[in-house]
C-alpha cells in the first residue's frame, strides 16, 4: 500500500481596493485585499505601508514571518512530546529582515525565531533547548525558503 504523502492547499485572494478607477494611477488604488480559507474566517490584508498598504492589516511579508514561526512551534512541539519534554507555555517573537532592490524587487535576507518555552521540570531545560535544531530540520516552511532560519529559544521552568 502506497500513501500518498502529497498535500494540496487552495485559498482566496481577492483585491478589495479598486476605489473607482482600477489601477489607472499607482497611487489611486488601494492594496487591500481578503484572503479566504474554506471554513475559516477571513484575513483582511494589505500591502506592507512602505508600499502605500494599511498597516491595520497583515501583509504578505508578516505573513512569512508568522508562517515560519508557526510551522516551527507546531513541529517542536511534536519533537518534545516524543522526547518526553513537558512544555506548559510557548511564545515567540519572530524577526524578519527583507532588503528591497533598486528594481523594486526584493527578499528576505534571514528570519530570526526568538522562541521561549517554558517547561515542566528543570531536568527537561538541556534537551528542550536541544530539540529546536531537530524541529528546524522536519519544518516544512523553513525547508521551503531559500533563506536562513536562526534560532534564538530560551526556556525556563515554570506550572
């Protein structure tokens, strides 16, 4: 029996700012944007405001941010369960830093994941500062980017 191991994903995304004109002038039409998932509520986006966006709104490139260090999380998470780590609590403060062209295109130069777990037990503190590296190896948003993913986890004790 062969699985397949493919996984399929199909969104939305449908430009909400044409204020009348199209894009007739660059400065004319809006850069917002839904972003829809079938069953699940709806992104409001925009362009990032360096490019005339709204800033209440996520941007692609925050998007990218969030994406890594949601795909790390979940995978670390994972990693610890099977290596016996109990971990109580989990935030990160993720980092991205993108350089633009003189063409107007542009890249992300690095994503820089400042994870703190808290764990169980101090016995738990070694391997689960250890464990990041496996979880940065199985995530498959950091595997698909042509960019480094640097890790910067602290953990402490705690509930």
């Amino acid at each position: 029996m062969t699985l397949n191991r493919e996984h399929h994903y199909t969104i939305n995304v449908k430009w909400t700012g044409n204020r009348g004109t199209g894009t007739s002038n660059y400065r004319e039409y809006g850069r917002e944007h839904i972003i829809s998932f079938e069953g699940k509520p709806e992104l409001q986006g925009s362009s990032d405001p360096s490019f005339r966006g709204d800033k209440t709104k996520y941007n692609p490139e925050e998007l990218l941010v969030a994406s890594l260090s949601m795909c790390h999380m979940l995978s670390y998470l994972h990693i610890c369960v099977n290596h016996g780590v109990v971990v109580v609590d989990y935030v990160d403060i993720a980092q991205g830093i993108m350089a633009e062209e003189d063409n107007g295109s542009g890249r992300f130069r690095e994503v820089t994941l400042n994870p703190r777990v808290t764990v169980k037990d101090s016995s738990m503190i070694d391997k689960a500062n250890e464990l990041h590296k496996k979880a940065n190896e199985l995530c498959f948003i950091a595997n698909s980017v042509n960019f480094p993913v640097h890790h910067k986890p602290t953990c402490v004790v705690g509930g």
